[in-house]
C-alpha cells in the first residue's frame, strides 16, 4: 500500500474555482490564495498565530461603525492604499509627450471622508463658530493635463481643525470643515479653511495596537483632504501638505507626495485678498489641481 502523496493546497483550493464566471475575479482570487499560502510557509505560521490573526480581523471589522473604517485604516497603515492609489493613477495618465502636463497626483483617501458635505458658494467660509486652527484662504485653477480651464469642477473637501480632531471623532458632532463648491467660468476655485496641523490616527483599536507592536508612531502631516471632480476627467482624491510640517517624510499612512507639498504664506491681521477683514494672523495658500482625461473603467467588480 502506497503512503498518500501530499496535497498543495493552494492548487487545489485553486482548482474548485473551476466553474467560475468572472475572469477577473478569478486572476484575483487565484493569486491570493497563492501568496497566502506560500506566506504561511514561509513563516512556518503556527496554529496560535493563525487564531491571533482571525481575533485582530474580526477586532477590526467589530471597531468599524458609520463614522470609523478602521479597515481603511489598516489598509493605509500597511501601505496597500497607496500602492493601489498609484497603481490606479498609472492607468488614468494620458499625457502628450512633450506638451501636456501631468495630472495631479493622488493620494489615500484615509477613514474621514464623510459622505454629503454641504453645497456651498465660491469663496465661502468652511470654519464653524470657535472652530479651532488659523484661518487659511486656499485658492487656485482646476484644469486639464494640457492647461485648459475646467468651469464647474467640483471639490469635495474636508479636513481636521487646528488641533488635528476631525469632527468624525466627536460624539454628537455635526459636519465641520467640509463643503463642496465648484469652480467658476475660468476654472477658479477659492475658499477658506484653517492651516492644517499633524496629528495621529485612531490609536484605540486594533490598528492602534498593531503601529505599537511594529514599534511605530501614528503621526500624519498636517494636510487638507481634496476630491476634485469634472465631466469626461478621472476623478482625484489628493490631499495638500504643509511644507516645513514634521513627519513630511514619516507619514504612518505613507500618503506624501512631493508635489502636493505646498506653502502656506503667513499674513499679519489686515485686509485679506478676498476684501474681508481679519483680526488675527492667516495665511494663504495657492495650488493649481489638473485632472487626467477619463478612461474607459475596467477591472476587479
């Protein structure tokens, strides 16, 4: 009698896809359960660490609620955001060699985005009453790769205040420091905010606990959050850094991007360039957003 011969598992786990109707999910899957299994031999995983794994996914997905991704938040702690943010944008680039310019550059979205921000006029004021942080006038263009003005380009925006608490974070909190407004005939957009200051993610969940182990802080780069959108262009979700901000080059979601590093220009209280008088110091920041032409969706469903 012969002894059993051993059974790859990935194969045969592979092999019962057989009947599947979507290719694509298919090549996914596929290459998943390859890499998962040749990661668990590699490390020689024990059956203990394995259930320490499932308890540290299903503590993830329990931390979860309407107004916490803590997924997100470990999908952008271990770095898988950004490789498919630049993964994604690599497709949309369509630049003519030599003359266009390319478009901006995208970065994570991160766990704050909060569907449903208020419809608000160009120009308008984001901060609410005794909202913390330094008034910021943000303005600037919103065109294609080849400089031509986009009218109605829509910006989604969104931030922390000064202290670096999104109102996602305060129980009973309302929308604060978020709006979406569209450019003007010439593509102009302008609006106020507050000079974003640094400050750590979540810190109280599994994913809190999974940067202690690593040995590794929490801290991200004061920045403002940006969807910019327009008809027939791929729509970008970007952020726009403080330079001279501490953890520029340690960001724990690894979201910075040298061009959208951008200057903040400090002003004495006076006369600000929209005509409003401002009794405190503020500052203001300018940045041009270019949108790459749309292209035909495809992928992973």
């Amino acid at each position: 009698m012969t002894a059993p011969q051993p059974v790859d598992l990935a194969e045969a786990v592979i092999a019962r896809m057989s009947d599947c109707a979507d290719p694509r999910f298919r090549e996914v899957m596929t290459s998943l359960v390859r890499h998962l299994h040749a990661f668990v031999r590699e490390v020689d995983l024990r059956p203990e660490e394995w259930m320490a794994a499932i308890e540290f996914l299903t503590a993830t997905g329990q931390a979860c609620s309407e107004r916490r991704q803590e997924f997100i938040l470990l999908s952008d702690t271990l770095g898988v955001s950004m490789a498919v943010v630049g993964l994604d944008q690599a497709r949309a680039l369509r630049c003519d060699a030599g003359t266009a310019r390319r478009a901006t550059e995208a970065t994570v979205q991160g766990p704050f985005y909060w569907e449903g921000a208020p419809d608000v006029p160009l120009g308008c004021d984001l901060r609410a009453d005794g909202v913390a942080g330094e008034p910021a006038c943000y303005s600037g263009e919103v065109t294609d790769t080849a400089g031509r003005p986009l009218p109605g380009a829509l910006l989604d925006i969104w931030s922390g205040d000064g202290e670096g608490v999104y109102d996602m974070q305060v129980e009973g909190q309302g929308m604060t420091l978020r709006g979406r407004l569209r450019t003007d005939s010439d593509g102009r957009y302008r609006f106020w905010s507050i000079r974003p200051s640094e400050y750590p993610v979540p810190t109280d969940g599994p994913v809190g606990a999974m940067l202690k182990r690593m040995g590794r802080h929490p801290m991200r780069p004061g920045h403002i959050h940006l969807k910019v959108s327009a008809d027939g262009h791929m729509p970008l979700t970007t952020h726009l850094f403080a330079r001279g901000g501490r953890y520029l080059d340690s960001d724990a979601v690894f979201g910075v991007r040298d061009s959208l590093i951008v200057d903040f220009e400090r002003h004495e209280p006076g006369i600000a360039p929209d005509g409003r008088h401002l009794a405190q110091p503020y500052y203001t920041v300018r940045y041009d957003f270019r949108l790459a032409p749309l292209r035909d969706p495809t992928g992973f469903r």
